[in-house]
C-alpha cells in the first residue's frame, strides 16, 4: 500500500451527512455581501496567474487558479468558467468560502470552484489555489510509485504528495470536485501537503501567495517529468532525488527566488 493515499475519509463519512452545502445556490437565495473592493492590481494578477499556467503547460482548455481575498479571508476571487488562457481582470468573479457567487450578474462559476473554497477554508495558511489536469502528473495519481521531489525547484514535495480517491468515498462519479462535500474530502487528503494527486484526474497546488501557488504547480508538472525521465534512463533503479535536510534548506530559497520566475512569466503573457 503507498504511503499517502488517502484511505480516511470514510471514517469521516457521517459527518457529511451533517454539513450543509450551500453551493449551488439558488433563484431566491440572497446574494453573499463582498469582502470589500480590492485594487485592480490584484485582479490582474489573478487574471496573469490564469493565463501564465495556460503558457506553461500546467492548464489547457480547463484548470483553474483562485486568490483569497486580500481583506476578508471568508471571501475569495477566480474567474468565470472561461479557458484560462483567455481570462482578464473583467472575468473575476467573488466567491463565498462554500463557494456561493457574491454577485447575481448571471457569470457561471467553474463547476469545480468547490476546490478552492473548501481548501481555503481547512487552510488559513493557503491563499492560492491551483487545480489542474496537468499531463505528466496524471500517472504518478494512477501507480504506486510516489511523486517525489527531483529537484531543488520541487523541494515542497518532498513533505509526501497524497493521492485523492474520489471513489473511495463517493463510489463512481465523474471525477470531478462538483460539490462542497467533494471538496472538504479533498482538502482533508490534503492536509497540510502543498500538492495533493487527484487520482485518474489531475492535482492540486496551494501556496502561501499566488505566485509561489503558480511556481508549485508549474514545477510540480516539471518535476513529474524529470522523474519519468529519471526512471526511464535508470532503469528503474534508484533514484537520487532530494532528502529531506536538503529539501528544507532549498524550498527556502524558493521562496524568495520564485518571485523572478514570477516576473518573467508575467511578462510572457503580457501582464507585467
Ligand atoms: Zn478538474
């Protein structure tokens, strides 16, 4: 049995039964009140994280990426089910942590949205979120072999990556974090982990900010690649990736560091 799948949650089941999602809404529901304004700046970078991910590979036609509410933590920001490498500041929408639209402009929010909300409301800790499908990931949430850290730049995994069974809960669905009940189960595999596999799906990534979000999401696909590669030229045998002492001291540097990826590719995508 592998180290991090996530075999817990049905001895939470019971206490779904008890929670209440509010996520759909509803025609007579009352809208959520804002968080408050924030700077235009702040939307533009969420809009530039969407469009970055697009450029970098992490997301295609689907993904998605969110920002806590710099100023009521209960409050959260992404955009409108678009394409992320299509999405502006204008396709910003404000969301409540159950993931309820604190506007009635008739925008639909993306049918996973439960993700975020869910994850920033088990992590007070986390104020960015990125959900993706990203490719070389996919395989390490399908086998035993764990995803672990290569590479100075993907020092974050080397906490252990948990892998989210969605069956194992919810029995065959869709795949997809489609309610808020679906959500609390993945951000409780989650933990305290800054990725979490989702298996025969895809990943998440959360961060501090949302550029280290961005930066951990995009090594964390560089890095699956990398260990594809290494298993394949070492034939399988050992692999000399990062220990734990040095993993430490490396993601240190990474955040500070990250900021200058940050930069660059904000540029590659017209925001900077
Ligand atoms: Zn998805």
């Amino acid at each position: 049995m592998r180290l991090f799948r996530c075999a817990c949650e049905a001895a939470f089941a019971g206490s779904f039964a008890a929670y209440s999602p509010t996520g759909a809404g509803g025609a007579s529901a009352p809208v959520p009140a804002s968080g408050g304004p924030v700077d235009r700046s702040v939307l533009e970078d969420i809009a530039a994280a969407s469009r970055i991910l697009a450029d970098q590979g992490v997301v295609d036609g689907f993904g998605h990426v969110s920002m806590r509410h710099p100023n009521a933590p209960d409050r959260f920001f992404m955009s409108r089910a678009l394409a992320p490498a299509l999405v502006t500041a204008d396709d910003i929408m404000e969301f409540t942590l159950d993931s309820v639209a604190c506007e009635d402009k008739g925008r639909s929010g993306f049918l996973e949205r439960f993700i975020h909300g869910q994850i920033f409301k088990a992590r007070p800790d986390v104020n960015a979120v990125v959900h993706s499908h990203s490719p070389s990931v996919i395989p390490f949430g399908l086998v035993d072999a764990p995803l672990r850290a290569m590479f100075h730049n993907a020092a974050f995994l080397s906490e252990g990556v948990p892998v989210f069974d969605i069956f194992e809960q919810f029995g065959a669905t869709d795949m997809l974090v489609g309610n808020n009940d679906k959500g609390v189960a993945l951000a409780r595999c989650l933990g305290q982990h800054s990725v979490c596999l989702m298996r025969a799906h895809g990943s998440v990534a959360v961060g501090p900010s949302l550029p280290m979000a961005v930066f951990r999401a995009v090594y964390t696909e560089v890095n699956a690649r990398v260990q594809t590669a290494a298993t394949l030229v070492g034939g399988g045998g050992r692999i000399a990736g990062l220990n734990g002492e040095e993993a430490a001291l490396a993601d240190a540097v990474n955040l500070g560091a990250g900021m200058r990826a940050w930069e660059l590719w904000k540029k590659r995508v017209g925001a900077a």
